[in-house]
C-alpha cells in the first residue's frame, strides 16, 4: 500500500491504538450459530509478530478472548490484522515498536465458527504492515490491510492540516481553536458520489477510525481534562498526526 512515505519517527507512542488504542475503529463480524462452549485455535500467518497467548476470560457465553502479541521484528508495525472465519475482515490493530507487546480483546461469541466443526473457531493473524512499507500475510488480507491504512493516511492528513491552521491563528480558547479544526476538516469535500462507490470498505473504515479520534481528541480540548495548556495539547495533536499520516502531509484525497 503504499502510497507511504517512510515515517521518520516511531509509531509506538500513539495511544490510538489502542489505539488500535485498536485500531478500535475495530469489528469482529462473527457468525454465531449455537450456545455451546468454544475452542479458539490460533494461526499465525505473519513472522514480524508472534502470538504469545491466547486464552478466554469469563463465563461463557458473555466471555472475552485475549490474544497478545509480540513484535519480534526490528521495524516498527504499523498495522497488523486479526481475522475469523471467510468474513474478511475482522480487527485492525497497529502501532507496535520492537520488542513491545499488545493485548487485543473481543467477545468470544463474535468469532466465527468453523463451517466442518461448530466447537471451533479460527482467530488468524492474517496480514502485518511494517514502517518501511513491507508487508507480510496473506494476499486478500494484505490487500485490505493496505486499504484500511491508505484510509487512515488520507484522513490524518486532512486533520493534521486543520491542526496546523489552528496552531497558526495563535488562538488559545479550547473552544474556538476547535471549533477552527472542525471548520477546517468539514471544508474538505467528501468523495463525489461516484467516486465513493469506488472506496474499498477498509479504506473507508481507515478514514472512519481517524473521524472519530480526531473528535475524541477535541473534546478532551473542550473538556480541558488535563493538565497541559491548549497550545501544548495542539502540539502534541499535531506531532501525532504526522505519524499517523505517514508523511502525507497536504490533505490530498
């Protein structure tokens, strides 16, 4: 996918992982048929990262799945899919440093049972995407890891420009400046029609995840639920953004 320019700096230090914080424009599409008990295998398509553990916590059927994961590689990853069943896509997770760890964590009823075997249930780590712009996984899975990123850049690079013409009004009330950022982000067309027809869903669900950080975000402005001045929480939303668009700096679509 890419489209990238190599980011000069860590992903590590974005909480939106978690953003992913998960890379929580997240889904898992599950195709639940019966109540009985579920066993989860899991799969590892990828050599960047390796699955330290996976285990089911609480009583079923309302139990969660926990699966950690371990970047093994020397390059930061930027992305990675977790996948269950022939739905496609499930989960975008990303933003993982050398040697960190990530524990992701989703209803156990939500994985897909196993067509041959209803007890079972795949959960595949099917596709990773690392800072140098490689890739590893499966060809479908890499494809639409690739979309959802693309997705993610294009929308980061509107917000970061918004971002950058806040910083340069000099304005300091929470309220204005980001009343200024929403102007400016609602000033960029959306995709014509036909054009959007044209977005892949993981694209449009990269773009999608950024919407709804960047209006996380501003209402931490508003609420001025930390310590930091405005100013520096604009900085420090604009040094985010740069990583996350990847180099795409100019607000194209």
């Amino acid at each position: 996918m890419w489209y990238l320019k190599k980011p000069n700096i860590l992903f590590a230090c974005l909480g939106i992982v978690a953003a992913l914080g998960v890379w929580t424009s997240t889904r898992i599409k599950g195709r639940q048929t019966t109540a009985e008990p579920l066993q989860v295998k899991l799969l590892n398509k990828t050599s960047a990262l390796k699955i330290v553990d996976g285990r089911e916590k609480g009583a079923y059927p309302q139990s969660t799945f926990e699966i950690t994961l371990l970047n093994q590689s020397d390059k930061t990853v930027v992305a990675y899919t977790l996948s269950s069943g022939d739905g496609g896509l499930t989960s975008f997770g990303f933003l993982l440093a050398p040697g960190q760890y990530k524990t992701e964590r989703f209803p156990l009823s939500n994985l897909e049972r196993s067509p041959t075997d209803e007890s079972i249930a795949y959960l595949q780590l099917s596709a990773v995407y690392l800072q140098d712009g490689t890739t590893e996984g499966e060809n479908i899975s890499v494809v639409r890891l690739k979309n959802w990123v693309l997705g993610l850049q294009e929308q980061a690079a509107i917000s970061l420009n918004a971002l950058q013409h806040a910083s340069a009004s000099q304005e300091s009330d929470p309220e204005r400046i980001a009343k200024l950022i929403e102007d400016k982000i609602s000033s960029v067309p959306a995709p014509q029609n036909q054009d959007a027809k044209k977005l892949a869903s993981e694209r449009f669900a990269g773009r999608q995840h950024v919407k709804e950080k960047t209006s996380r975000e501003l209402n931490e402005i508003r609420s001025g639920r930390n310590d930091a001045t405005t100013r520096e929480n604009l900085q420090r939303l604009i040094t985010r953004f740069e990583e996350l668009a990847g180099g795409r700096k100019d607000g194209n679509q």
